[in-house]
C-alpha cells in the first residue's frame, strides 16, 4: 500500500532529479553546441590524418586511464554509501579513495611510459615526419590523466552532495576555454598544430584541478582534510569492489580502444578518423541521457544504504524509462538525415564516418537501455559475477573482430558484433540480478522498457514510410529533421510516460 509519506517522498525525489537535470541540461546544450563548432574547426584545421592520429594516441592512454574510471566510479559508490548511513564516516573514506587515486596516478605514469611509450614508437603506424608529434601529444595526454585521476576525489563529493550546478557552470567555463585554445589554431603554423592542440586540451583539466581543490576546501573541509588512514580493512573493502569495477571498465575501454587500434592496423589514420567522428557523436548524443542516471546515482545508493528499497526500486524504473526516451528524441531526427547533419557540422565527409555512426548509435541504444540498472547493482557491491560476464563478451567481440578483419570484411562489422554482445550482455545481466540480487527482473522490464518500446515501434514505422518519399533539397531535409524532432517529443510524452509522469513533466517544463 503506497502511503502519503512515500508519495510526498517519491515527488520530492522526481523534483530533486528534475532540477538537476535542468542544471546538467544547460550544460550539455552549452557545451555540445560549442563541441560541435569547435570539432568542426578541429577536423578542418587538422585534417582527417591528424584528427585521427589524436584520436588514436588518446586512445591508447585510455587503455591505461581506464583504472582512473573504475576507481572513479568506485570512490562515488562509496562516498554516497557513507552519506546514507547514519553513523558513516565520509572523510575516513575520501581519504583512503585519496591514497588509492595517488598510488593509480603513480601506476598509470609508469605503464604509460614504458608499454604505451614502446607501443608508438614502434607498433603505431604514423605518416612519415610525424612520430615526433606523436610523442609529444602522447606526454601531453599522460600528465593530463595523471592530474584527472588526482582530482577525481575532489569531483566525486561535489557529486555526492549534488552540487550539479556548481559541475555545470565549471565544465561550460572550460568548454569555452578550450573554444578560445582551438580558435587560436587558425593562427598557429600549420606544422605545430597538432601540438598546440593536444596543450589546448590539457588546459581546462589544470584549470579544473585548482577549481575543485579550492571549493572543496572551502565547503567541506571536515570531509576533504588530510588524516592518515591505516586501517587496511577500509582499503581491502574499496579495493575488492573497485578490482571487479576495473575489469568490467578494462573490458569496455579495450573492446573501443582496441577497436581503434585493429582499424589502425588494417586501415591506417583515415579510418581512425571516421571512427572519432562517430564516436564524438555517440559521445554527444549518450551524455544526454548520462546526465540523468548521473544525478540519480546518489539517491538510488544512498536510498539502498538506508534501506529505503521502495525509493532505491522506483527510481530505477524512472531513470531508465526517462533515459530511454530522452535518447529518442535525439536518435530519431538524428538518424533520419544523419549524412546530410554531418555534412552540415563537418562539410565533407568520409563515407565511413556515417556507416560508423548509425551503428555506434544502436551501440548506443542497447547501453542506454541499462541505465539506472548498473547503479542499482554498484549499490549492492556486489558485481563480481556482471564484471566477469560482461569482460567475456567484449573480449569475444574483440577477438572476433580481429578475424573478420583478417578475412577483409568491411570495419563497420565490428561495431556490428558490439551491438550484437551488448544484446547478449544485457538479457544475462537481467537474469543474474534477479537470481543473485533478488532484483524483479520482469517488473522492471514492464515498467521501465514497455512504453518506450511502443516509441521506438512506432518512430521506425514512420521512419521507413519516410524512407519511400526520397526527400531531397536542403530545405526538405530540415523540414523531416524538425518534424521527426516533434513528433518523436509527442509520442515520448503521449505513449512513453504515464499521467503522472507526463504532468510532471510537463509542469516541470512550464516553470523552467
């Protein structure tokens, strides 16, 4: 029986989540629409080449830096963990997740510069005068991941607390940075573009740095005040969930970067390229509905560590339902003129940047579909048995991969096996967390992929017959893009949400 406490809990809950999405909202708008202008002046600046040569450097650091996001993820679990306690103490955790980020950035800068420094200077194919540049993007990258993994600590409390505000004005601030650092290119000689570049990109994580250090300090400074911490329990029980969080993201970051690395080895930079373009869109398109699950996180945790199942469970269901149909409504118009979109970010474009693209967007699609779940099953701690499950298909999917490209099959094939494993990954994830973790599998399918099932149904319906008409002209493209945008607005509204949802929404919208 739903009581008039967990009704009045549940719109303050809906309310919390709303207005901090509109914070991480403004942000994303502010910083994809300045993303998109200054990628444009990238590609055209640097050429298909280069941009695709970044991109693969970058690449390969991440295959290091994927022990930042794993403890990342793990220091956020925790810390809101703590928060929902009612005796937790949150700087004895903040300080071991300190000395844990210390002792990564000190690993991540000895693997980066032994096995990644030996992999560019003799595995990673470069056109002829550019190793030179190649290492020092390379050197820039490692400092820059070193100092991100420091601050992560810092970032995470503001997480915690929910301060989504503060996190939104500080990343527009650096999205314009890096928009001031980029228009300087044009005037920089052609020949140390790159490397100005690379010192562009560099610039907003030192700034980023101070920022959360100074502010953290000055708001919570009985949190994030150094104590030694000695007791080797708190950093066993950190390290056994993170060790299993660093495989499930060692899989994923080797399964997309390693992806980068066998189109380097079959293809050389050009395909590189067009795998950047693709994911930078994906990239955009995906933070969208991650801003959502992002400032729901905390509560779906803290509510978990309260023993608050009837909150932790319905948030859940919302944050993938709205997650879902907040990606729609870009997937959609996205994909209807998605060659002529990326005409009109880029100009010209290599065929494979579309191909890549509407698949990463169906990579896309099947990610998303997990949003809220992954939250859920951190909260529990434990994740054992999703990370093996999950390091399984993507090594499949890699070393299949290789195979197909062995035998000159076309490179979009892979992304085709991505999309396939995430499928397979996603029903078993479902059916170890209702037999490990007594999760209502079948409830949360019903309520949270029903409705938005009926969208997307419907969407591609319309989709196909719109296939037939063979709209040409600007103009007419425009047109489709807007009123597939519109429609897709109606039917999320109409069809993907409830009464109560849609009202909500609504009336959230109207005040904004």
């Amino acid at each position: 029986m739903v009581t008039s406490t967990d009704t009045i809990t549940t719109t303050t809950t809906n309310r919390r989540i709303a207005k901090n999405s509109f914070y991480m909202y403004v942000r994303q708008i502010v910083t994809l629409v300045v993303g998109l202008y200054t990628s444009r002046l990238v590609f055209q600046i640097l050429g298909v080449s280069d941009f695709g040569l970044y991109g693969v450097v970058g690449g390969i650091l991440t295959m290091f830096s994927f022990m930042s996001m794993s403890l990342g993820t793990t220091t956020s679990r925790f810390l809101n963990a703590e928060m929902g306690k009612r005796d937790g103490n949150v700087n004895k955790i903040f300080n071991v997740n300190v000395m844990l980020h210390a002792g990564l950035a000190v690993l991540v800068l000895f693997l980066s510069e032994s096995l990644g420094l030996w992999y560019v200077l003799h595995c990673l194919k470069v056109e002829p005068g550019k190793l030179t540049d190649t290492i020092f993007v390379f050197e820039v990258c490692v400092f820059t991941a070193c100092l991100g993994i420091v601050n992560l600590p810092y970032r995470s409390v503001f997480a915690s607390h929910e301060r989504f505000k503060f996190l939104a004005v500080l990343d527009i601030f650096n999205t314009f940075l890096r928009l001031g650092g980029v228009l300087l290119l044009e005037v920089v000689d052609a020949h140390h573009a790159l490397r100005f570049y690379a010192v562009v990109m560099s610039v907003s994580a030192v700034s980023s740095f101070f920022v959360y250090h100074w502010c953290s300090y000055r708001c919570w400074h009985d949190i994030v005040r150094w104590r030694k911490v000695i007791d080797r329990a708190s950093y066993r029980q950190v390290l056994e969930f993170g060790n299993w969080n660093l495989l499930s993201m060692f899989s994923r970051v080797l399964r997309c970067t390693g992806a980068d690395l066998l189109f380097n080895s079959f293809f050389g930079t050009f395909i590189n390229g067009a795998y950047s373009i693709s994911r930078t869109v994906a990239n955009n398109v995906a933070s969208f509905s991650e801003n959502i699950e992002g400032v729901a996180s905390p509560q779906i945790i803290q509510a978990y560590s309260a023993h608050d199942l009837v909150k932790y469970s319905a948030v859940v269901v919302l944050i993938c339902k709205l997650c879902l149909l907040v990606f729609f409504m870009l997937f959609f118009p996205l994909y209807l003129e998605l060659e002529y979109i990326l005409q009109l970010w880029l100009g010209e474009v290599p065929y494979e940047a579309v191909v890549f693209t509407k698949w990463q967007l169906l990579l896309l699609c099947v990610s998303i579909s997990s949003s809220g779940v992954n939250a859920a099953i951190n909260a529990t701690g434990r994740i054992k048995w999703f990370s093996l499950s999950q390091v399984l298909f993507d090594a499949i999917s890699i070393l299949l991969g290789y195979l197909i490209l062995y035998f000159h099959y076309p490179a979009a094939c892979i992304l085709m096996l991505f999309v396939a494993a995430d499928v397979l990954y996603r029903m078993l994830q479902l059916y170890l967390a209702s037999r490990l973790l007594h999760f209502d599998a079948f409830a949360f399918v019903s309520k949270a992929y029903f409705r938005p099932f009926l969208v997307a149904c419907m969407m591609s319906g319309i989709m196909i017959g719109y296939g037939f008409l063979d709209v040409q002209g600007g103009l007419m493209k425009c047109l489709g893009i807007v009123g597939c945008l519109l429609l897709t607005i109606i039917l999320c509204c109409w069809v993907g949400m409830t009464n109560v949802e849609r009202k909500s929404f609504l009336s959230f919208v109207l005040k904004r």
